[in-house]
C-alpha cells in the first residue's frame, strides 16, 4: 500500500480564490472527515504544521469545510454540507476557533 497525502476524493489545483487549493473529485457528503490538516508543533507559527490538507485549503468566510480538535494533537478537516465534484473546499483560517466533537465517517 502505498502513501496518499490526500483522500482519494481530493485533488490540488488552481484556485480562484488564491494560489492552489483543494478540490473534490467526486461528491462529499457533510459530515465527512477527511483527515488531519494540522499537527501540533510548538515550534510553528500559530503552534501547527500543515498537512497538504491544511496547507492547500484556502480561506472562506463561508467556508464548506471545519476543523475539528480530536484529539491534542491535530486539528481535523470536516465537511460542513455536501460538497460537489469539481467544487473548491474552504475553511475559515483560525487556529482559535475548532470545533470539538466525536467522529463521524473518514472518508
């Protein structure tokens, strides 16, 4: 088995809103987690390195993407609503604002 640094149902491209970003290849459903975006790391700004899930996701004050504190360690990536093939992932950019709960479905 081989290494994926993203899910299977994501992909890196170039983005409108800024750079590259995320986007689906296929249907989302909410709730989905997608894994982690963010490892807790004293040693970076803001105290988290970025996974390529946490590194490419751009900014949106009307995100379709949360974070989620599981655990100490790592900040989560979770769908807000169904999210369409084709359609860019958002998140709104705090370190400061996670949500907490149990897990759902990974995708």
């Amino acid at each position: 088995m081989s290494f994926r640094p993203l899910p299977k149902c994501l992909t890196i491209k170039q983005s409108t809103i800024d750079g590259l970003g995320l986007f689906a290849t296929s249907k989302i459903f909410s709730g989905t987690i997608l894994g982690v975006g963010w490892v807790k790391n004293e040693d970076y700004k803001d105290g988290f390195v970025r996974t390529p899930l946490g590194g490419f996701i751009n900014h949106s004050d009307e995100p379709n993407c949360v974070k989620l504190k599981l655990d100490i360690d790592s900040l989560w990536l979770q769908t807000n609503h169904d999210i369409e093939s084709g359609e860019e992932l958002t998140v709104t950019y705090t370190l400061y604002n996670v949500r907490t709960e149990g897990l759902f479905k990974l995708h």
